[in-house]
C-alpha cells in the first residue's frame, strides 16, 4: 500500500510538472522579459538576452527577430524556422527559458489582501484570476467593494471599465470575466458604507450589502433599543443633485451607498 500511494504520489508530481511546462509555455513575452534560448546539439547558439521596446531580440547568424507578442512555445518555432531557412542548423530544437518576466505585469491596488504586481503567466489570464492571486477582495477589517476598475490599454487607446465582480457569478454574467493585459491595473475601492444612529443598539457605519434593505440595515446595528421603534424611520438619502433628501422608509425598502438611517424614540 505504502508503494502505491509512493507510485501516486509520484504520479501526480510529474502531471502537475507537465501541466506547469504547458502554462510556461503560453507565456506571451513581452518588451523587458529576459529570456534563455538554447538549441539541441549547437552550444554556440546559447543565448542569454532581454527582449527590446519593440518586440526584438539579436540572436546569432539570424539577425533581429520579432518575438515580442508571442508565446514562448511561438518564439522558439518563429527562431527554429529561421535557422532552419536559413540553412544555418537543420531541423533545430529550440527552447526558450523565461528567467525575468517584467513586461506582463499587472497591478493590484486597493482593498485587496495582497496588493501588488503580478505576472500573467498564461496570454489568457482573467479578471479572476489575479483577484485570486492577490488574496481576494478584503472583507475585514475593511471591506472592498464587488464593483472594481479596471484601466489599462486596448488597441493602443487608454481602456477603464467598472466590473461587478460577484455579478460574473451570481447572475451568470462570464464576458465580465475579461481577460487581461500587460500594463493593466485591478483597483479595488472601499465598499460602500451606510450609517445608523439614534435609538439603536449599535449606531455607527457598516458595510452596504447588495439589495440589503432597511430591515437588513436595522439588523446589523442590534436593533433598536427598548426605547426605539421601528415604525418612525427616518433616511437621509443624497440626491443626484448634492441635496439631501429626508425619506420615510419601508422596511422593505433598499437601501443605498452613505445612506443614513435614524431610529427614534418610541412614544410609549
């Protein structure tokens, strides 16, 4: 028994190994990467060099050769096929190492767990994905909002877009799932707040769930205390033009971002 789950365990390294050379090799190589190339059987061909501002790399009795844009396993077909054009090795065995990767990265600001820079180890890398790498969306001791901003460039044009995070998959919405660029940057804002004070047990400021109503925001202050009510309400809502307008709310009403409830006091 103990040599099967040896041989299994065995087993699964060398799949996870495999299933990692394949990621590697979806790497779109970007301008700053440092890269490694060698080729089978031809030590002079051995090449140690960081890919241009505009793509390129000098690499021996080939000359420029654009490879910026390309996966790796792309790059080492594009740089074997030039050799072998050029009669230069036959049938060559290119491999290209990634040693440094600068150009794909992306950054994650905000109310994040782990903000910072991440590389997109696959040309396919979503939204997901590195919300996942940098720890998810922070829910204490301050919570980030579902909704982030995502700017970056697209077709050589400044990009920014609000996504709903939780909307890819409370209501199915994957196209939200974007896939990301080198250059792009993830910001997680503060989730927004509502406030409660007057007869409750706990006034203060919470964290606006989304369609949570009145009586959901009533709740999360304890309730009223034994000298408030529940049936004289009142909300302070900011209008679209800057006024504050005062609301008579239901408790079923949905509450909005820096609404502030008040609980009064009960007559009896």
């Amino acid at each position: 028994m103990r040599m099967l789950k040896t041989y299994l365990f065995a087993l699964l390294t060398l799949i996870a190994g495999f299933a990692q050379a394949d990621q590697a090799r979806d790497y779109q190589l970007a301008a700053g990467d440092t890269i490694h190339i060698t080729v089978f059987q031809n030590p002079d061909l051995m090449l140690d060099t960081r890919v241009s501002e505009g793509g390129t790399i000098t690499y021996p009795l080939i000359g420029a050769i654009q490879i910026g844009g390309l996966t790796i396993g792309s790059a080492e077909q594009k740089i074997a096929q030039a050799l072998d054009h050029g009669g230069f090795v036959k049938g060559p065995q290119v491999n290209i190492a990634l040693v440094q990767n600068i150009g794909n990265q992306v950054s994650v600001l905000g109310y994040v767990n782990r903000p910072g820079s991440y590389p997109l180890l696959t040309f396919n890398a979503r939204l997901s994905q590195l919300l996942a790498t940098a720890g998810g969306v922070m829910v204490a001791p301050v919570a980030g909002s579902n909704k982030i901003i995502l700017s970056g460039t697209r077709d050589g044009k400044p990009f920014q877009r609000e996504i709903d995070v939780a909307s890819i998959y409370l209501e199915n919405r994957a196209p939200d799932d974007v896939v990301l660029s080198g250059g792009d940057t993830i910001f997680v804002p503060k989730a927004p707040m509502f406030y409660i004070y007057g007869q409750v047990n706990r006034p203060g400021q919470y964290g606006l769930e989304r369609n949570m109503t009145v009586m959901q925001a009533l709740a999360s202050g304890g309730g009223p205390t034994v000298r408030g009510t529940e049936s004289r309400l009142r909300l302070n809502r900011r209008g679209a033009d800057g006024k504050v307008v005062r609301i008579s709310p239901e408790l079923s009403d949905v509450m909005e971002p820096d609404d502030v409830l008040y609980v009064n006091e009960s007559f009896f």
